[in-house]
C-alpha cells in the first residue's frame, strides 16, 4: 500500500543518496589526477542531466523500472542478470564508502579539536605525547569502526522491518539546504575576499595520476601520447560522484498524479541541487584549502576543510565544522540505509523472477521482513569494510566500477527499446532526428557512447575496481544462473504435481452444475494454510452426505489484474496451492468430501454475497477477521447481501473464532422451518373453522396469530402448565439440524438486516467419505 508522494519528497529521497557523494567524491577524484580534478566533477555532474534522462524515458516505460526491469525486457535474462550483478556491486559498495566517509568526517574533527586543544594548553597529560603533541585516533581505523556499528544499526532496522518514509528523508534535505547555503554562500565571499583562484583547466598537461589511478596502463605511458585518453580517465575517476541515480527509478512508483510530469520536476531539482552542492563545493574546495593539507589532511573530508579555512573567527569556522558534520552523519548514515534497502529490493526483485530461490524469500519469524536477503547484503557490506580497513580510496576505485557499468547497460537497453519497443511513450531523450519513417536516436546514442567509452577505459586504468568488480559481478552471475535453473527445475516439478492434484476448470460464471453440488450447501471461505480453523469446525458440523461443502478462495483483484486476462492466461498461483493442498489434507483427514472453488473478487463481502446466492448455498462459514469484529463482518455480508438483485436466497453467516466458538448471524428475511405435519395441522384447522358462516374470510396466519396469542396469554397465567406442553413439542422426533437450517440455532434479535444466533453446540454425527 503506497502513500503517494510529491515531487520535492521524491527529489528528497534521491538526494539522500546521491547528494552524499559530495561529501567523498572530490577528495577521491584529486587523489587520482590531481588538481583539476573539481572541473571533471563539474562535468560528470552536468553529464548527469543526461543519464537522469535516460532514467526518466525509462519510468515512463515501466514504473516499477530499475536496471533488472529494462535489461531483461529489452536484452534477455543473461544480460538482465550481468547488470544486475554489476548493480549490486554499486550497492553493496555504497554502505561501506558512505558509513567509512561518515566515520572520516568524525574522526577528523576529534582529530582537530585535540590538536586545537594542545596547541592553547586545554589538554590533560593523556591526551598528549610527551613532546606535547596532541594524541591521534587512526583515522582509517576507526572511521572502519564507525562504519561497522551503523551498517549493524540499519540491518537491525530493517531486520524489523523499516518503514518507507518521505518525511524523513525530507527533513535530512532541509537541514542539508540550510548547509549548503551557508557553505556557498561563506565560501564564494571567502574565495573572493582572499583572492582565490580557480583550479587548473582540465588540459592533458595540467592532469597528473597516482599509480593507483594509471592501473593496468601504469608501464605503457599510453597515457602521454594520447591526451584524449588522459581526459576520459580522469572523467571515468570521477564518475561515482554521479552514483544514485537508480534511486530515481525505485521511487518513481510512489510518485502521484501526474506521475510523468512530477517525475520530470523531481529530476530537474535532484539535477540542479546536485550540482550547485557537488559541483560547485568541489571547485570552491581546491580554492579555500592550501594544497600542503588539502590531499593529505582533508582528502576524505573536504567539506569539513573549507570550514576551517573559510574567511572569519575560529569559534565560528570551528561551530560550522561541527554542524558540517553533524549534517553529513546524517544523510551519509541515511545512504548506508538506503544501500541496504535498495539492494534488498532488487534481490527481491529478482527472487520474485524465479532467479533466485524461493529460501531466499522466506519471511523472518517475528517480523515477517525478508531478513536472509538483508542479512546477506549486510554480511556483504561489513565485508568489505573489514577487507579494505577503511580505506576511501581502494572503495572510491571500485565503487565506480558498479556506477559507469550499471548506467551502460541500462542505456544500450533503453537503445535497443528504441527500435524494440513501437508503442506510445510519455517522453523521450531529446536529439531525435526523423528521416522518413525512421527515428534516428541522436541523444540517446551519444549518452550510450559516452558511458560506454568511460566504462571501458576504467576497466583499462581502474585496476582494483576491474579485479573485484569482475570477480563479485561474475560470482553473483553464477549464483544467479544456479539458482535460476535450480527454480526452475523445482517449480516445473511443482507445475506438475499441481497438475496432477488440481485440474484447473475455467468457468464464465459461478453455478451448481459446474461444480456437481446440490441446493443448500455450505461455503467455507479460506485465506491461511497455517490456520484452517472455519474449514475444520464446518467439517466437525456438516454431514457431507446430505450436504455438500465448498470451499472458496477469493482471488483479489483491481484494475490490470486477472479479471482483465483471458482465462488461460489466469494462473493458479502458489498462495491458491497452498490453499487448497492443505484444505484437502484436512477434509481428508475427517474423511470427508468438499469441493474447490476460486473466484475473482473486488470486494470479498460481495464476492461471498453472489457466490452464496449463484450456489444456493444455506451457510457460509468464515474465520474471524484481524481487522473486523464478527458484527461488522456480518453487517458488511449484508449489506453485500441487499445489493444482490431478485431473486435471491437467505442464508446464515457463521463466524468461527480462534478459540472454536462460532456466531451465527441470518442473512436476509429469514423464516422458521415449519415441518409438514405441522402444515397440514394449520390447514385442516382452516378447513373446519372456515364451515362456520362468520369465518368465510378466515387466513392461515390468522390462525397462527391466534395459536401464539393465546399461547402468551396462557404463558403469562400459568408458565409451568406452558412450559411442559413445550418440553412435549421438543421431544417428538424430527430431522436431523443441519447448517444453514433454523432448526440448528437458536435465534435472538441482532437489530434491523441481519439475527444474531447463539453459538452452536450441537454438532452432527461424521460420514467417512473417501475423498
């Protein structure tokens, strides 16, 4: 159930996790190719605006999209499995670099504020050397240590299962906008008033790379002849500061009406908001920070630099670090939470494909969350926090890999749709030239071509990504292909065992003759497998012999859904299968005989209201509600009821609690069962008072009002006199109650619509059936 969302709370979530590369990406790209390293940030970022509309072409496609969603539809299942496999590498890497980086932020300001300490005399002897000199925490260390517990903190949350909430997201971006602000505007007056210069243009000749980033090139000098190739490694470094985007795709779905349009909005907010943050704190990082301390003290906390070199008293730079920080633990701790929760998506996604095994999917026993999938995607993520001790950079290099490789399959399959795929679409990349009847693509040919490009050189100059990307993308490959075809074979000896146990009989409408049962049988209604209380207290009181039991499994449905395919196209699914498996098990265990049935249903109450009626059914046995109490059940069963047109049958209602007491509510008029002895008695009184002249205008109900007024006057004169001749009616021989008949119940008044039965205790003798 979706709470639909505005646009600015759509942009607010995206943000959440794209937004906090700015607090990592520029310190990482500098690393590997030196100062001009904020201009190629400033390109990736405004390069964005083009994969985000890749992105938005695609929703307009399919709302529930993503990467999985496109590639399959548009390449095939081993592409759709190599794509999702590379974005589970983004994911998986997205915890650890943004828990670590939140970690550097913390550590580095208690790293300051000893060092601030010991230089104004502030510091106990513990916290100094002997040389005077403030002590240190390991930064790697323990932001690594940091990393650990909120990574084991969101795995808790979502363990128990996390609520999906804009607000919160929301209220992290306000905070967030509050810094920016002051961070854009403090900086640009700083920058200026010290007289600041920009950064090296990204020339061939200004770009200078760590051996890190010349990866598997580093003995060539390839690099030195070609400058083109230097510039798009340098773009390919910083291409994780766009990282975030398949976020777009995952909350398109809760965006509300007009879903194109707003998703349209949210994008151009995330576009600029990202790059005015991202781009723009980048530039003005390399200007306010020197170069002595800018990579080797503030490389993994830039934003926290230009605090402390902003133009103005030190409590006030100290103060802004301070909130900085606080800022960035926040929607850096809310990315480790959103790795966890977009990576279990996709997992789930693809489980439900049939790629990966139905165990996988099995429901935490308290909670109900799928916790084996967020278990192995924290295991995953705490891993690699472990292996790379804290180290931004060695994660910085690999994350990028899972980035530019996701983003380039999604486009080739956005391509391939182009020509695939002829129907309407709500939008469309720009750049589409048309000569004659073909459609030449022209942007989003270009967008591919660059994304292409970038990842092939990183798969050249990005060693470490290249190594551990490729060996997780083809074992998460190989886990999937094993365990598709294991699904497969599984559920294929499912299908036929199903087969074998229900033939499936697709019927135009609900009546007695395709089901093979007489007027006046019971219905029992069936949700849980676990819990077949109704079916077992309708088998313990129905005698099958003289009354044949249905039970029924509503399936729900809504526009798009079953009710709009045609009836082969209708499958019986694995929730209908469990149903039934389990309800013949128990009918056969009393030895009984029961029929099945499944219908298509909008509203349950009146699905059981039309069904009853189109079976002539005398009862209808449910359990109790979680939502309802057993009146209110009853009450909706009969306003179900009255909306049925003429004719229509009465029947009762029977609501089986947990504990085995049953309620029995009489839906419609519902007249006493007058045996035929006592018909013909009413009669033949008629035939000899009507010989009496005065009684020529004599009725049969005269009569009966007659009886039971007398029968009152005489109850109120002498009730024991009353009560014997009673006792003597009750005591003749009769047929056997059965459900369904006045007889078994004994009625009180309920109020208008519907009576209120008194629970009942007086079960038939069993039949032994064989089923």
């Amino acid at each position: 159930m979706l709470t639909f969302i505005s646009f600015w709370r759509a942009a607010a979530i995206v943000l959440n996790d794209l937004g906090s590369s700015a607090f990592y990406a520029g310190g990482i790209a500098e690393e590997a190719v030196g100062k001009s390293a904020p201009w190629f940030i400033l390109g990736v970022m405004l390069f964005s605006f083009a994969v985000r509309a890749v992105y938005v072409e695609s929703c307009s496609m399919f709302t529930r999209g993503g990467v999985y969603r496109i590639v399959k539809e548009a390449l095939g299942g081993t592409f759709a499995k190599l794509s999702v496999s590379a974005l589970m590498f983004d994911y998986i890497l997205t915890g650890p670099i943004s828990g670590v980086s939140a970690g550097q932020y913390i550590i580095g300001l208690f790293n300051e504020l000893l060092r601030l300490g010991s230089s104004q005399h502030w510091l106990h002897g513990a916290f100094t050397h002997a040389s005077g000199a403030a002590r240190q925490f390991p930064v790697d260390g323990a932001s690594a240590v940091i990393a650990v517990i909120v990574t084991v903190y969101f795995w808790w949350q979502n363990i128990k299962g996390i609520e999906e909430s804009s607000d919160k997201a929301l209220k992290v971006m306000k905070i967030t906008t509050v810094m920016v602000v002051l961070l854009l505007g403090w900086g640009i007056f700083s920058a200026i008033h010290l007289g600041a210069h920009l950064p090296p243009w990204p020339t061939p000749a200004n770009l200078h790379f760590s051996k890190d980033a010349q990866g598997f090139l580093f003995h060539t000098g390839f690099m030195r002849t070609v400058g083109l190739f230097g510039v798009l490694m340098a773009f390919g470094h910083s291409v994780l500061a766009m990282s975030g985007e398949e976020s777009l795709a995952q909350v398109n779905r809760e965006i509300r009406h007009p879903k194109l349009k707003n998703l349209k909005r949210a994008a151009i907010v995330i576009a600029i908001y990202s790059t005015i943050f991202t781009g723009l704190g980048s530039l003005l990082a390399v200007m306010l920070i020197p170069d002595a301390v800018r990579v080797p003290v503030y490389r993994d906390n830039l934003i926290a630099g230009m605090a402390m070199y902003m133009v103005g008293p030190m409590a006030m730079r100290i103060a802004f670090r301070v909130f900085v920080v606080i800022v960035g633990f926040l929607i850096l701790g809310g990315a480790v939470n959103t790795a966890i929760v977009g990576s279990t998506g996709v997992l789930m996604r693809v489980a439900e494909d049939g790629v990966l095994t139905d165990w996988f999917r099995k429901p935490q026993h308290k909670f109900g969350t799928s916790y084996r999938i967020v278990n192995l995607v924290a295991g995953l993520q705490l891993f690699t926090i472990i292996v790379t001790r804290g180290d931004v950079i060695m994660l910085g290099e690999a994350y990028a890999f899972g980035v530019i490789w996701s983003f380039t399959f999604n486009c080739l399959a956005m391509l391939v749709l182009r020509w695939k795929y002829k129907g309407e679409r709500g939008w469309k990349v720009p750049l589409n030239l048309k000569i004659g009847k073909t459609e030449l693509p022209l942007g989003l040919i270009s967008v591919f071509l660059v994304l292409l490009t970038t990842a092939i050189v990183n798969l050249f100059t990005k060693s470490v990504a290249t190594v551990s990307g490729v060996l997780f993308a083809a074992t998460f490959f190989v886990i999937f292909s094993l365990s598709e075809r294991d699904n497969k074979r599984r559920h294929d000896m499912t299908k036929r065992q199903m087969k074998e146990h229900f033939q499936l009989e697709h019927q135009d409408t609900v009546g007695r003759e395709a089901l093979d049962i007489r007027p006046g049988s019971v219905i029992v209604t069936m949700r849980d497998s676990t819990a077949p209380i109704a079916l077992k207290w309708a088998l313990t009181h129905t005698n099958t012999v003289e009354q044949d039991l249905v039970v029924l499994a509503a399936r729900m449905t809504g526009a798009g859904g079953p009710d709009y395919l045609e009836a082969t196209e209708q499958l019986f699914s694995e929730h209908e299968q469990m149903l039934f498996t389990k309800a013949v098990s128990v009918a056969e265990s009393f030895g009984k005989h029961i029929s099945l049935l499944v219908v298509p249903a909008g509203d349950i109450f009146a699905a059981l209201a039309q069904t009853a009626n189109s079976l002539d059914c005398a009862a209808v046995v449910s359990g109790q509600s979680t939502k309802l109490t057993a009146h209110e059940q009853a009450y909706h069963v009969g306003q179900a009821w009255e909306a049925l047109p003429e004719p229509k049958r009465q029947f009762t209602f029977y609501v089986v609690k947990p504990d085995g007491e049953a309620l029995s509510y009489h839906i419609g008029p519902h007249a006493p069962t007058i045996n035929p002895d006592e018909v013909q008695l009413v009669h033949r009184l008629w035939l000899n008072l009507r010989r009496m002249p005065q009684m020529h205008d004599l009725h049969h109900s005269d009569i009966i009002t007659y009886a039971l007024t007398n029968m009152a006057k005489e109850f109120a004169d002498n009730q024991q006199h009353t009560l014997n001749g009673l006792k003597e009616c009750m005591q003749k021989p009769a047929s056997k109650p059965h459900l369904g008949s006045s007889r078994y119940d004994s009625v009180e008044d309920a109020g208008p619509g519907y009576s209120l039965s008194k629970p009942a205790v007086d079960p038939t003798k069993e039949t032994k059936v064989l089923t």
